[in-house]
C-alpha cells in the first residue's frame, strides 16, 4: 500500500467519533462518538444503517466489539448486547469491577469471551481494587477475576499467541496468558515517564505511544504526546526494542501485516507508515482526518 485513497466521509452532528469497528459478518462499519452515541454505516457507500444511544445516560463508550450475533458496547458502568439493528437485548452489570476502563474481544478457550479491565469499587475492602476479568459471550458471565496493580487504560488482543496485553499511567505494557484461565507473562518498562496512550500486537512485537508531562504555562503539568514510539518483543519483555521517532506523536497506531510496517495517525490527523527495523518513515497521506 503506497497510498491511500478517500472512498467516503463519515461526519457525525454532535461529537467526534473516537472508537470504530468492522462488523465480522455483515458490509457495515461501526462507530461510537463521545456523545454516547452508536452508529453503522453500509462499507464503501457510507450510507447510515442505524444509531442509537449507548445506554440511557448517554455514557461515552469504552469500546465496541461486533461480532457474529451483533455488537458488545462497553460503557463505564456495563457490558452492553445489541443487534445489528440497534436493539438492546441485555444490559449486564458486574458490580465486583467496579468502573470498567477498557477492555477487548478475545477468545479464551474454545469460547469468544471479553476481557474486562475494572478500575475496582474504591470501598477499601479486600479485593476491591483494578481488576482483569473474561466475560463469557454465551452467559455473559465472568470466568476469572485477577486483581490489578494499575487501572488499565488500553488492552489488545493477540489471537496466535493467546496473549492480552494492557498498558496503563504506569508505562509498563502487561501481558497475560488466557488460553486457560489468566496467567500473568511479564511486563515491558516501554514509558518509565509517560502514560502509554495507545498500542497494538502483531505476531510477537509490540509498539506503543505513550503522554508525557510537561510544565505548562500557568506552571501546572500537561500531558502533551510523545514524539518518541517504543516497541517490544513479546518474547523478551524486558530487553527494550527500537525506538522510533515521530514528532507529532501518534494517537493511534497499529501494525499492518506481519508487523513490517507500523501506521501511526498524528492528533492532526495526519497518517504515516514507519519502518520498525530501521526507523524510516515514508509519507502515506496528510489530514486525513
């Protein structure tokens, strides 16, 4: 892919979009906008197929994971299970996680499940803290619930691996094993200054974006973003891999194919490809937001 093309434009009327998704089984491409609003558009044409609010408070959404029988929305309070039309079918609320943070489809066993990330109930008892959990898709129950030392902030999903990986305000990127339960791997020390912002998997390597503080001029800290970008192998979490520099800082980015190259999108919109092995950036498409 040398460059990228502009097939269709989705605007919404009252907020930013901030979180998409191609819906597996289905020419439909879902939205959410920080208005706590949900939206489908018909692939290609961009034509809407249906909105709706995420619950009746309006709640920004978490994340939204479509699947084969419609979509999962996750706002701060509960999982939510919608159609494809727009209907919800069950609201469910675990009260043990507390104020979930993140979260990611994935597939524990031979059974799609959500990895939930709680910031925990703040009561101060016993077990009330940041926790992990999988939600069963089929009984929309959790299997396992493993206390966290952090809140998490960002969780990707590495199918061939079987391997979660969270990234909080500590700088540290966690993975986990949840092809039988949740076991802890290890952790990569990726931002010992920063706040990882976004990251993704491919295969066994990891990269990652982080926030930094700055001293702003009123002489309070500002988190501005990073222009530098850390990435990992999963294989050797504590040995640091390249480094690459992007001087606007990404605020997403994901990795394209086999984890030769890395996308970056700057908070200007702007769109790079970046080498991983050498540092190289090659120039894709400007604004494209």
């Amino acid at each position: 892919m040398e460059d990228l093309q502009v097939i269709g434009t989705i605007q919404p009327s009252e907020a930013p979009l901030h979180l998409v998704g191609f819906d597996p089984g289905e020419e439909l491409l879902w939205s959410a906008s920080q208005a706590g609003m949900v939206y489908a558009h018909l692939m290609l044409s961009g034509a809407p197929h249906v909105a709706f609010r995420t619950d009746r408070e309006m709640s920004p959404a978490v994340a939204v994971f479509p699947h084969s029988s419609g979509l999962v929305t996750l706002t701060y309070a509960a999982a939510h299970f919608i159609s494809r039309g727009g209907v919800e079918l069950a609201e469910v609320r675990h009260e043990s996680l507390g104020v979930l943070s993140a979260g990611v489809m994935c597939a524990s066993g031979r059974t799609p499940a959500v990895a939930l990330c709680g910031a925990g109930t703040a009561d101060g008892t016993e077990g009330s803290g940041p926790s992990l959990a999988l939600m069963d898709l089929s009984t929309a129950q959790l299997t396992v619930q493993l206390p966290l030392e952090i809140v998490p902030t960002v969780a990707r999903w590495e199918g061939r691996s079987g391997l979660l990986v969270l990234g909080g305000g500590d700088g540290l990127a966690r993975v986990f094993d949840v092809r039988s339960g949740v076991k802890a791997v290890g952790a990569a020390p990726l931002f010992p200054r920063g706040v990882i912002h976004d990251l993704d998997v491919q295969d066994n390597s990891l990269a990652a974006s982080a926030l930094r503080a700055q001293l702003g001029p009123l002489g309070h800290d500002e988190y501005v973003f990073d222009s530098n970008l850390r990435t990992a192998d999963l294989r050797q979490l504590s040995r640091p891999g390249a480094q690459l520099f992007f001087a606007p800082g990404a605020a997403a980015l994901r990795w394209r194919g086999s984890a030769s190259s890395l996308l970056v999108a700057s908070p200007a919109g702007g769109l790079q490809r970046l080498d991983p092995r050498g540092g190289m950036k090659k120039f894709l498409k400007k604004n494209v937001a």
